[in-house]
C-alpha cells in the first residue's frame, strides 16, 4: 500500500515535471494551423497532433537563424565561466570556511549579499567598464562580467558544503603525517568533489539563461548567446514563431537535461562516503541543503533539482531535471 | 613510548578560559583519562596536546621535548581517534589504515604488513576491502583505532571514541580498548563525559570543571576520597549525598558527604560499628532488580527538603514501606566532610 502511494506520487512528479518537455516537442512538429486553431475550434485537442507532423519549424531555426553559432557560443562563455568560477570560488570557499575563522562567516555573508544586487542595476555602471576595456559586442565581455553573479554565490555554496563536510577528517590528515599546505592540496579537493559539481552545475544554470548582460553586451547577432539569440530572432514585433522557439527551447535542454542527469547519478556516489563514512550528517541531506540554498536564486531555477537528486527514486530524477530545464528556458522565451 | 608534561597550559577563545591554567603529568605507558561535562575543556586540553588549537600559554613536553609552539600535529608523534571516526569515506578500510603510512611514504610491502598486523589485532580483516559507509559503528571505531595503531605513535589520543557506540556495544568495545592498551603499554590519554566509562578505563583519572583540573587520582581515589563537592557529585551514580546535619560536634558550614550505597537501614549493621544514624523519611522506592533506589529525605538535615538516595542491594530483603520514616545509619569511616562554602574537603 505505501509503494502504491509511493509509486503513485512519483508517477504524479514525472508528469508534471515531463510535460512542459511534452509540450515543446508537440509544438516543435506541429503545423501552424494545428498550432493556432485552437483558439477558435474548442473541439481542437491541443496536446495530440491533429495533422501530421512538420520539420518546418526545425528548418526555420536552422536555415534562417544563426542557432548552431549561438550554442557554440554559449558553450564557450559557459566553459570559461565556469573554469574561472571553479578557480576562485573553491578556494575562496575553503579560506573562509576552515581558515578565516569568525570573520570568515561574516565575508561569506557579506559575499552573498553582493550576489543580491539585480542585474538589472549592474549592467549600467559595468557597461561602461565594458566599453572601457574595449570589449562592447565580443564574448570576452560576458566571460569577465558573469562570474560577478557567479563568484559570490558559488562561494557561499562551497562555504555551506563545507560545514557539513567535518574538519576532523583534514585534522585527522595532519595529525597523520601531512602539513596543512598537504591537506588543502590533496586531501581536501577529494571531499569537496560533490560542492565542486554543484558549483559546476548552478554556474552552467546561471549562465545559460543570463539575459540582461548578454543583451546589453552584445548587439551582433553573430555574436550572441542562446538565451539572447533565440527571443530576438524568432519573436518578430508581436509574431512569435512558437514552433521554432519550442524546436530552440528542445534542442538546448535536451542534451542540458542528459548531462546534468549524468552529474546526479554520480553525485550520490560522492555524498554518501560523508555520512555513512564516519560522521552523522545525512548524505543526501547535504545535496539537499545544497540546493535548497540554490533556491534563493530569484528565478527558481534550481529548486527542483534538491528532491529529485537526494531521496527519490530513479524515476523522479530525470523528472526533476527536465522540469528544471524546462523551466529556465520558458523564463527566458517571456524576457522579450 | 614516553610521557606527556603539561605546565600552567592555557587557551582563551576570546573571554572564554576554555583551559585555564592546567598542569598535569601523565606516566609512561598510563592510561589516563579526562572527565569532565561538555565545556570544561577536556577536548581542548587534549587538541592542544595533539597540535590542533594553539595553546594561548603554557608548555607541552611529549617524551621530554618541548612540542607547543611550532611543532605541528604530524610532527608530534602522536595518533588520534575522533568522537566521530573520521574516516576517509572514498578510501576502503585498507586504505584508510595505510593513508598515515602512505604519507610518510614507507614501502609498499610494508604498508602492507602493518596493515594486515593492525587489521589482525582487531580482528577487522574481514573487512579491508569494504568502504567506511559499509561499516557499522564498532566497525568504523576499530577501524580508526587500527588507522592510529600503525602509525606506531609514542601517545594515543582518544576523543570520546565510544560515545557514538550503542550502549550495549560499549561495553565490549571498552573491554577491548583496555586490553589493547595493556598489550602495547601506549601512553594513552582519553575524554570522556561519562564517568563510569572513565572509572573502567583510567590508570588515573582527571575531573576537570570550567578549564580547571579539579582533581587527579585513581579511580578508587576520585571516588572514595573526592576533593571537592563538584567531584563528589559529579563522579558516582547515583551522586553522593551531601547535607548539612547540624551536628555540634562538627563546625559550623560543615557538610557530610556519604555515597548511597553506605546509606543503609540501621538494623543491618553489626553492634559493633561506629555509625552516624539519621532519621530517614522515605518517599518512594524504585526497584531496579539488583539494586533498590530509595529516596526520602533526612530529617536532622538543615535543609529537610533536599532528597536523599539510599542504594539498597538486592541481598538486603527487609521492607521499606514509602511514607514513613526509619532509622538509617552510614559507617562513620565512611562520611566524607566539606566546607560548604568553598566546597573544599575539610578534617572533621
């Protein structure tokens, strides 16, 4: 009876995480008129094909925009971004975590709050500092302002991660024959390796759906990110060529939605050691905590993933995830 | 091998003496423990002796050198258990035993030995394949004792390895750590907050109270001769009883110590036996199988509300009927005295 109900709740979360990725393949291959009809038609059924499918849409994105070149480019600011977020935001975490003491607390807060500051006010004073550094209309630009949002918040994430990892096992490497330098190089890295992959994953979430700088930086088409390239080519005035924002939409999350799935499969493997290993924090509850932390960020665009990765089954994970991408993508379809 | 000497050690975290002012010697090859509740400093005593805080004054010789300052924990010759194992929980049990010899990058046909050596002393060899987490909790502890053992340290350091044990288990796992510390006559100093496991393990014991050492002796010593009223109360189970009886023959603010097991009904003593017999009100008996707990309250007391527990054995069959009030006596070779204002040990 209580894997009736169990089953039954995660059967529940699928659908509602699966169908907004429902919705955007249907649209992708429907005709326009089956997309549009049913605004007059009420014995239209909207979630079926009622003629038969089309690769229009999918030929619209890729003959007449430049999407292949705007993914690349995402690919690469991404990267780089989260190389240099990794870079810096580790250590950072670590120095203020086990090494700063008191005040350590009291910067990371102070380090979050900067996270705080909107977009929306930053982008004038660092536009001019882009235009500055000569770098209007080049990736070069996003790639030095985004780990501004990036750097605060993955700090305090690593800070977080590490109260739940115990001192005692890099006390206990000390007292076994390393120095502290030893410790924070080899031993400390192999425990903080699931706070590295949350740092990789929200640095790929924030950067994926950043819009406001993108939009202020960069102007030629060429040049722009997914987030930015799809809405303004394919919403023209006030026609939006649904069925190719859904095909964008699909082809970017999709392959987001395997790799991060990928990334929770393993995270388990990674936490569990914590907690069963030694000391009494509940592994998932740190991934938990992790991204519940995650759901501070003012789009949401994290909050399902904590549940799906810590205690459900595998049914549910892939669930939360396209859900998640489904989400940040629908976020940034609306800025226009 | 070697002993530990600790001179006037100090450690302030910002007003707080957590340790204020200790000196203690501890033997070659002893076994001593550190009692104490939670916040009397016992773990920062013992990480100032690992090198994990920095002492804020004082010295620390281990085997005659001079160790606080610079020396750091690695370089100590020291091993040390955590409360919580600690355990590297991506490393297999084998590989947790070797990492402190890996780190000091001995031959692997060595590591090899020791560890299947330590491994055999605890009888874990079974498990050198599996992963922390697929260990239970005596595991894990044996584990972090074989992990300490190969590094072939002249001082043991033990913080409260037993505490996240079962109550059932702890027994047995406090039988084994005191045979191996037998075997290997390791200098070993352990914290605990549990007094009986403290009784069961030290050579010697240290009470320690708000980052002070109130008192250091064998566990006969701390039990049948305490110092002070904080260690008559907090070692023992149930507490000694202290009251102020009044007596004339005694100074004013005297108070009379006794354990509840010597507060026994006056009809079972012999006639010959000195005795200070007491009026004893009792209010409920607990049966507990081996022992009865009776608790009541004494009627020459100053404060006749304070309860008083007497601990019957079993053997003693007579019937105490709760309500009403009999003759109790304690041997008077066995009352202890204090100054009620200091709380000291006084003659009587």
């Amino acid at each position: 009876m209580k894997r009736v109900a169990l089953y039954a709740a995660a059967l529940g979360f699928v659908v509602f995480a699966g169908f907004p990725f429902y919705w955007m393949l249907v649209t992708t291959f429907k005709q326009n008129r089956d997309l549009y009809v049913g605004a007059s038609d009420l014995s239209h059924i909207p979630w079926i094909f009622n003629d038969p499918p089309t690769l229009e849409h999918v030929k619209l994105l890729f003959g007449q925009t430049d999407f292949p070149r705007w993914v690349l480019n995402t690919l690469l600011v991404v990267a780089a971004v989260v190389v240099i977020t990794v870079a810096v935001a580790v250590p950072a975490g670590y120095s203020l975590a086990r090494l700063a003491g008191r005040w350590g607390e009291r910067m990371g807060m102070g380090i979050f709050f900067t996270y705080l500051i909107p977009p929306t006010l930053l982008f004038v004073p660092f536009s001019r500092l882009v235009s500055l550094l000569g770098l209007q209309n080049s990736l070069a630009s996003l790639i030095l302002i985004y780990p501004t949002m990036t750097i605060p918040f993955c700090t305090w994430l690593v800070m977080g991660f590490l109260r739940s990892v115990p001192w005692e096992i890099e006390e206990q490497a000390m007292i076994d024959g390393y120095s502290r330098l030893a410790v924070i190089l080899k031993v400390a890295p192999r425990l903080i390796v699931p706070g590295i992959l949350t740092v990789v994953v929200f640095t790929f979430t924030l950067v994926m759906q950043e819009f406001v700088y993108a939009l202020t930086f960069i102007s030629s088409v060429e040049k722009m990110t997914v987030s930015l390239g799809v809405p303004i080519a394919l919403v023209r005035g006030d026609v939006y060529h649904w069925g190719a924002l859904m095909a964008a939409a699909l082809f970017t999350s999709i392959p987001l939605a395997v790799v991060y799935n990928l990334f929770i499969d393993r995270e388990p493997t990674f936490h569990h050691p914590f907690t069963r290993g030694g000391c009494h924090e509940n592994p998932n509850g740190i991934v938990l905590r992790a991204h519940r932390r995650g759901s501070v960020h003012p789009l949401g665009c994290s909050s399902r993933r904590g549940p799906a990765a810590g205690r459900t089954g595998g049914q549910a994970r892939g669930g939360g995830d396209a859900h998640h991408y489904g989400f940040h993508k629908r976020h940034s379809l609306h800025q226009p | 091998m070697a002993g530990i000497e600790i001179r006037n050690l100090r450690k302030q975290f910002g007003d707080l003496h957590a340790v204020d002012g200790v000196d203690l010697s501890i033997r070659d090859g002893e076994f001593l423990v550190l009692l104490g509740s939670s916040g009397s400093g016992k773990t920062t005593l013992l990480r100032m002796i690992a090198g994990l805080e920095r002492p804020t004054a004082g010295e620390i010789h281990i085997g005659g050198e001079r160790v606080d300052g610079d020396v750091p924990p690695r370089a100590r010759g020291i091993a040390m258990v955590f409360q919580s194992y600690a355990l590297y929980p991506h490393r297999t049990v084998f590989q947790n035993i070797a990492f402190p010899l890996e780190a000091v990058r001995t031959p692997r046909k060595e590591i090899e030995e020791k560890v299947r050596w330590a491994a055999d002393m605890f009888s874990i060899t079974r498990y050198l394949d599996r992963y922390p987490r697929q260990l239970s909790g005596g595991e894990r502890q044996r584990v972090a004792l074989c992990r300490a053992l190969v590094r072939d340290p002249k001082v043991f350091l033990l913080d409260e390895p037993l505490a996240n044990l079962d109550a059932k288990l702890r027994n047995t796992a406090r039988d084994d750590l005191k045979r191996f510390q037998r075997q290997i006559q390791t200098t070993t100093v352990y914290v605990t907050h549990d007094q009986v496991e403290a009784m069961g393990l030290g050579d010697r014991i240290v009470v320690m109270e708000h980052g002070k050492v109130r008192q250091v002796g064998t566990p006969q010593e701390v039990y049948e001769d305490p110092v002070d009223t904080f260690v008559a109360t907090f070692v023992g189970q149930p507490p000694m009883n202290l009251l102020d009886l009044r007596d004339p023959s005694l100074a004013a603010g005297t108070l009379v110590g006794f354990r509840p097991e010597h507060l026994l009904p006056r009809s079972v003593f012999g006639p010959g036996e000195d005795l200070r017999t007491v009026r004893f009100a009792v209010r409920r008996v607990e049966y507990l199988g081996s022992d009865r707990y009776v608790y009541g309250s004494v009627l020459e007391s100053a404060a006749p509300d304070a309860t008083v527990i007497a601990k019957l054995p079993a053997t003693i069959a007579l019937a105490i009927p709760e309500g009403e009030t009999h003759e109790f006596a304690v041997p008077r070779r066995l009352l202890r005295y204090f100054d009620a204002a200091s709380g000291l040990r006084r003659r009587p």
